[in-house]
C-alpha cells in the first residue's frame, strides 16, 4: 500500500479519469451509425402482426406521409389529430405536389371501417400506393435499427365510366 501516498494520490486519479475516457471513447466509437438514424415523432399504437411483410425504410423519412388509426378510431396526421374530411384535404393537399406512398400505421384492434376510411380518402385523393405497417415476431440485436415493416398495395384509379 506504499502506492498510495499523499503525493500519488493525485496521479492516480488522472489515470483513472483517463483509462475511464478511453473506455467511453473506444465503447462509442464501436457502437453502429445507423442508431444516429433520427427517429420520427408519432403516435405510437400496437401493430398488427404478420409473416409477410417486406422492409419498407422509406417510412422512416421525415417527409413520408404517415396516418395512424389508433385502437378508438382516432385518425392522425404525424401528431395532428384528424377529422374523416380533414384527412382528405389533407391527402389531396400533398398528393397534388408529388407522388407518394401513404402508409397507414393502424392498431391492431382499431375498426375495420376506420382504416377503410383512410383507404378511401386515399383512393379519392389520388394516391395509389399505400402500404400498411405491420410488426413481425423476430429477435433483433440491441443497438440495430430495425427499418418499419409493412405489405405493400396498389389501390385502383377511378375511371370515369366505372362511377356511372
């Protein structure tokens, strides 16, 4: 115990200090970039499992146009609350600046009729592509972005002659 005299009292915290800041460093530096991956805000609902879902990592954007119907049929827009006729102004709003994928983030116990609202608001608005996310059964290693799951859909275009 002749190490610790008042004189390397004060060296050996340096070098606890240091070794400490090393294993911060060197644990940081090995943890993967994708977790940098900014995450969007969102209501949160239980998703409906499935076997077939493929990835879908375009979801994860910040512009994707995201609504979630939650397990009491509430409809939003990102975090914005919803009305049935809001939601199409909405949908038509940003179908007419650009084509996109709508994807519907519905609970798994939400009303069949809810997400068929969406659907039609969709289909009305002009928007063809929607994928519904999906969660699948699986492990994933902690640390790992895992991209959203989801089965993809083509809804059918109106045609003047089919609504006469």
């Amino acid at each position: 115990m002749n190490w610790i005299k008042a004189g390397n009292l004060a060296g050996l915290k340096n070098r606890v200090r240091s070794v400490a800041f090393l294993v911060v460093v060197t644990v940081l530096s090995l943890t993967p970039r994708s977790i940098a991956q900014a995450l969007q805000k969102g209501i949160s609902v239980k998703l409906a499992p499935t076997s077939s879902a493929v990835a879908v990592p375009d979801a994860d954007n910040q512009d994707a146009l995201i609504i979630t119907v939650t397990e009491t049929g509430k409809l939003y827009f990102g975090i914005d609350m919803l009305t049935p006729d809001a939601l199409l102004e909405k949908l038509k709003a940003r179908a007419s600046h650009h084509a996109q994928t709508l994807y519907i983030k519905a609970d798994a116990k939400a009303p069949y009729a809810y997400v068929m609202k969406v659907l039609d608001a969709a289909h009305i608005a002009g928007i063809a592509s929607v994928t519904l996310l999906t969660t699948q059964p699986r492990t994933t290693q902690a640390g790992t972005t895992v991209s959203p799951l989801g089965i993809e859909m083509e809804l059918a275009r109106h045609s003047p002659e089919a609504t006469k």
